[in-house]
C-alpha cells in the first residue's frame, strides 16, 4: 500500500455517570488509496461490568449544532447529546514532511445525556475529540503515549504526553494550557507544584495488544497494517480522581490509558 493518500479522522467520545457507569465510543473513518473503512465501537460499564460491542456499517460520525454534540448510531444501539460546559482546544501535535496530527477537542467537559439498547439511560459529565491524521500511526516517532482526561464539577483537566525521538507534552486545565512536572498512569504534577492530580486505577477497561483488542473483530483492515502496530500494548482505566490545588481540591472520574507504540 502506498502512503500518499493517507487519512484518518477518529472520534472518541465518552460519559462517566457519578455512579460509575460509563460509556466510552469511537467512531473512525479511514481513506487509503483505494481503501474506504468506516468503524465503531463501543464500551460500556454498567454496574461494574464491561461490555465490548463493534460495527463495520452504520457508524456516521456525530454532528455538532452550536455547542451540541448529537450521536445516534444504530449499529451501536446507542444515541445521545453532549452539551459542552467548556470551549474547544485544537492543536497540530505533530507535523513533518509526510503528514500532521490534527488535535480537536471539541469538548473538554460535556453534560452528557445517553441511552444505551433504548432502554438504558446514563447522565454524567462527558468529554469529545476529533483526531485527525495525514501521516501513516506507524510512522509516528513515538515509544510511549501518555492521555487522559479528568472531570470533576469544578476542574477540568486533559494531558496528552508523547514519548519518543520527539517529546511533545500537552497539559490544559480549564482550558489554560500548563506546564507539567511529570506525567505517569497514576499522578499528574503541575509545574508549580501546587496542583496534582492522583488517580486511583480503579479499573481496567481494556488491556493488552492492539491486535488482540482494538483490531481483533476488524481482519480485513487488521491484515492491511504492519505488524508493528498489531503489537502496540496498551492499558485503558477509569480511575476515580483527587486534584488538589493550593485553595482546595476536588474529586470525580478519569478515563485514561498508557500505549507503548514500539518495543
């Protein structure tokens, strides 16, 4: 397969009610020379257990209207609205010569109302981006990946951390982009010092290779991709959160992962 005409635009969408529950969505278009692949799939957490559930057809991406996220995907069973609490943040986080990593998170904090199988309704606070890539993932000078969002009533928190030939470390609170101490699957450090964030790794939401979780219902694109990228390890958690700042501190939930992209 050739490289030129190469693009990927993945959405991820997710919702933790205060309870727990939680909903996580992906829905991805792919165009790659004569390859057309559209995918989805959805996770689930409801009273404390894991559902998987994936779709090859009927996965339109979400439509925005103002501030309004709005998702039905019947090949999913799941439809919904994410009304956004906090303006959208959008960065190129990598670029050279063969492509770019557009970042758009269109919402940072969401209110979010969904029903699950038409009959199962979940209410938290939710988060959406849109990632789009022009650059072949394998061909991302990365070793490790660091991301994650936090949500709290008062706080929101989002990081993205990139590991590799190239160190990009992105850290927003309440919108205001930060500097970043350290970064690790259980503890954000502001520069400052004066805010951390501790998360607890409550749960594992999904862990192993990429090949084995992500791309295991989907052989016809997992037989296009390199086996590097079959072997990416990652580790998925909701984890419940404590950030804690120089005037208080605020608890809710995290979803949040570590991907190692090459051994």
């Amino acid at each position: 397969m050739g490289t030129k005409a190469f693009l990927l635009t993945k959405w991820y969408l997710d919702c933790v009610a205060e309870n727990g529950d939680a909903v996580i969505l992906y829905a991805a278009d792919l165009r790659w020379n004569s390859v057309s692949f559209h995918y989805g799939s959805l996770l689930t957490v409801l009273n404390g257990k894991i559902n998987f559930a994936s779709a090859l057809r009927s996965v339109p991406a979400p439509t925005l209207q103002a501030n309004i996220l709005t998702l039905h995907q019947s090949g999913l069973n799941i439809e919904g609205t994410w009304a956004a609490l906090r303006p959208p943040i959008r960065r190129t986080v990598f670029q050279n010569v063969q492509g770019a990593v557009d970042w758009h998170c269109l919402q940072p904090m969401s209110d979010v109302d969904l029903r699950v199988s038409g009959r199962t309704r979940i209410n938290g606070l939710g988060y959406a981006e849109c990632l789009t890539l022009s650059i072949l993932p394998w061909d991302l000078p990365l070793t490790q990946l660091h991301w994650g969002r936090y949500l709290s009533q008062e706080d929101a928190v989002v990081w993205i951390d990139w590991q590799g030939a190239e160190h990009l470390q992105l850290l927003l609170h309440n919108g205001e982009e930060q500097q970043a101490l350290s970064i690790t699957e259980s503890k954000v450090v502001f520069a400052e010092g004066s805010r951390v964030l501790e998360l607890d790794h409550g749960l594992v939401l999904r862990q192993g290779r990429l090949g084995n979780t992500v791309f295991r219902g989907i052989s016809r694109l997992a037989k296009l991709l390199p086996q590097t990228m079959l072997t990416v390890d990652e580790c998925k958690w909701r984890s419940h959160g404590v950030f804690r700042t120089d005037t208080g501190q605020s608890s809710g939930w995290a979803i949040h992962e570590v991907v190692k992209w090459k051994q």
